[in-house]
C-alpha cells in the first residue's frame, strides 16, 4: 500500500476485534515511530506500549471512562518532553507536542499499512496517567493512541470526498485569500 493509499484509508477506529498483535508487525509500528522527524531531530519523546489488561482498564478509568477502548490489545501513551525539544517553535514554545504528533501520525498510517486501525485518545487526566505508568515529571503525556485490528470491514475502504472541506476552502498559493 502507498502513502497515499494509507492517507485515504486512515480512520478513528473505536471497535476493535478481539485479536493480538503479531510482535512482528508491532517492531514495524515502532520503527514506524522512531523514524519520524522531529525538530533539530532531538526526538524529546517516549512511547509506553500498553498491553496489560489491568493498565488498560486503569487508563480507560483516567480517559472519562470511553470503554470502547477496551477493545484495543494495545494502548501507545505518547510523552513529549519540553526540555529537550528545539526551544525556537512557533506559537508553541517548544516542539515536544509536534513532534510526537507526527510521530503519532507515523504510527497511524504504517498501522493503515498493517490492516490496523488507531484512535487518538486526547480526553484523559494527566496526572494520573503518569502516576499509574511512573512517567517521569519533566514529561508531558501528549496524548495516547488505541490500537488493533477493525472489527468492521467497511473501515478497509477509502474515505470519499464526501465530508471534507473543498480544496479550495484549505489552500491558497502566496497569500491567505481575503473575503468578498
């Protein structure tokens, strides 16, 4: 599958069959993660692989209870740290929260690649998150990941044009385009 291909297939998945993940294909989703870009590729980022069912339960308690996400074998907590990131980053500050961005970006389309499916998880309470996996108090938990195989098949099928903004309402070439 291209990138391209896995562009137009990616979906948040919120049902999950009820299947491991090969170790195979899960060392592919990590290289996946680790050769992503970062600023001055300080890559201030590290990833906890959840597969523990306890921890799982425990972080969908933190996550305002979606148990949905119990379906998923495997929970990625994505965790940027300010103070290594590049310092110069837009309105950001630092690039810590980018960064593990597209690197979660990685994982989402080589998981496409993989017949997986991933949701980003953004609704959780930090603090205890970190508490629970031990996550150092530099750290920032970014946010977190849902990943396994679709229960629906309909999910392998590219998305349509149908519910995306026109490409002229997205882009315009030199300049933002002024009303009227």
């Amino acid at each position: 599958m291209d990138v391209y291909e896995a562009i137009r297939r990616r979906r948040s998945v919120r049902a999950y069959l009820p299947k491991p993940i090969p170790d195979d294909v899960m060392e592919r989703l990590k290289q996946a993660i680790r050769f992503a870009p970062s600023a001055c590729n300080y890559q201030p980022w590290h990833f906890i692989i959840v597969k523990d069912a306890h921890l799982r339960e425990e972080i969908v308690r933190q996550s305002h209870k979606q148990k949905w996400m119990l379906d998923a074998p495997v929970f990625v907590v994505a965790c940027g740290f300010p103070l290594q990131a590049y310092k110069a980053m837009g309105g950001y500050g630092n690039s810590a929260d980018v960064d593990v961005a597209i690197a979660l970006d990685h994982l989402t389309l080589a998981a496409v690649s993989e017949g997986l499916g991933t949701c980003w998880i953004g609704a959780f309470d930090e603090a205890s998150v970190k508490n629970l996996l031990g996550i150092p108090a530099q750290a920032k938990v970014v946010a977190m990941m849902t990943l396994g195989y679709p229960a629906s098949p309909n999910l392998n099928h590219p998305l349509d044009e149908a519910g995306r903004k026109p490409a002229g309402e997205v882009f315009s070439v030199d300049r933002y385009p002024t009303e009227g």
